[in-house]
C-alpha cells in the first residue's frame, strides 16, 4: 500500500468526511464482493456492507498497520457477515450420512451464473461453503465460526456441492 493510504486512515481517525469518502469509495468494491458471497440477494448485501463500514469507522482507532487498511476490512466484513448469519439463521444439527469429499471444477461457467446459482443455496449452505472453499477456513475453523460442529459443516458443505452441480449440470 501507499503512504496515501496511511494518510486516508489518519484522516479517518479524525473523522474527516472526505477521508472516510476516499476510504469508502477505494475498498467498497473489494468489501461488496465479500458481501455478495455470503447475501441472498444485492439488497442484503447492501445492508451488510452499510454494517460493516459502519463497524469499519467506529474501530479504525484499532487499526494498528495503515498499509493493512485492505485486509482488515475484508476480515471485518467477513466477520459482519458471519454475524449477521448466525443472528438470522440457526443451523440444524443433522448427521454425517451423505457426506461426500467430491469437488468439482466450476471453470466453464461464468461469473454471474455461479454466483447466481451460490445465491439460491440456504443461507447456513452458502456460509459453509464460502468459509472453506472461498477463505480457505478448515472445517474445524469454520465450525466454530458457525458455531456448529465439524460434521454439520462437511454436510452443509456436501449439499451446497451438491446443489450447485444440479443447478450448473455438472455430472458426478
């Protein structure tokens, strides 16, 4: 990152309205796409990334690297994200019966087709399959971000597979 981005946050930490703007309109787009993966639709996604740069303003006091000012608001809308799962949804326990580790490629189709059929996924679907095959999360760690067991995120995960390649016709 650039000193003009150390320069941004100082500004924002003095609660410069044109800084907040700057910040605001460089990481939006990045923060937006987070909050896609995890919405069911643009309009909640919108409301999320409203939350998270709410959040964003209110702790860039606790930034502790300006040339991090990227990745930590990617972290924190992760996180809003996260939490505005686990307010709306409570995942069901279920059983380790129909887990699968098949993984199929989804390089042939586009952008939009994917995220559209990622959008038609339950909620506690998309979440599980957005921590471990979008952030990289293990199961473990995705579990205790879902606060739900390892099981229940293998099998959330093997629906939402298995879901997508239905609804993108991909073959077993």
């Amino acid at each position: 990152m650039t000193e003009g981005y150390a320069h941004i946050v100082a500004g924002c930490r003095r609660h410069d309205r044109r800084a907040q703007r700057m910040l605001y309109d460089t990481f939006a787009p990045m923060a937006m796409g987070v909050c896609m993966r995890y919405a069911h639709d643009r309009d909640e996604a919108q409301d999320l990334l409203q939350e998270g740069f709410v959040k964003v303003f209110e702790n860039i006091g606790r930034l502790r690297d300006a040339e991090r000012v990227g990745a930590w608001i990617y972290r924190l809308m992760v996180n809003v994200c996260l939490n505005y799962y686990r307010r709306r949804v409570r995942p069901r326990y279920i059983d380790e019966e129909g887990v699968d580790g098949v993984q199929q490629p989804l390089d042939p189709f586009g952008t939009e087709e994917v995220a559209e059929a990622l959008r038609r996924l339950t909620p506690a679907q998309r979440v599980a399959f957005n921590l471990v095959e979008v952030e990289g999360y293990s199961f473990e760690e995705a579990a205790e971000k879902m606060r739900c067991t390892e099981v229940n995120v293998r099998a959330l995960l093997c629906r939402a597979k298995g879901r997508l390649r239905e609804e993108l016709k991909i073959e077993n």
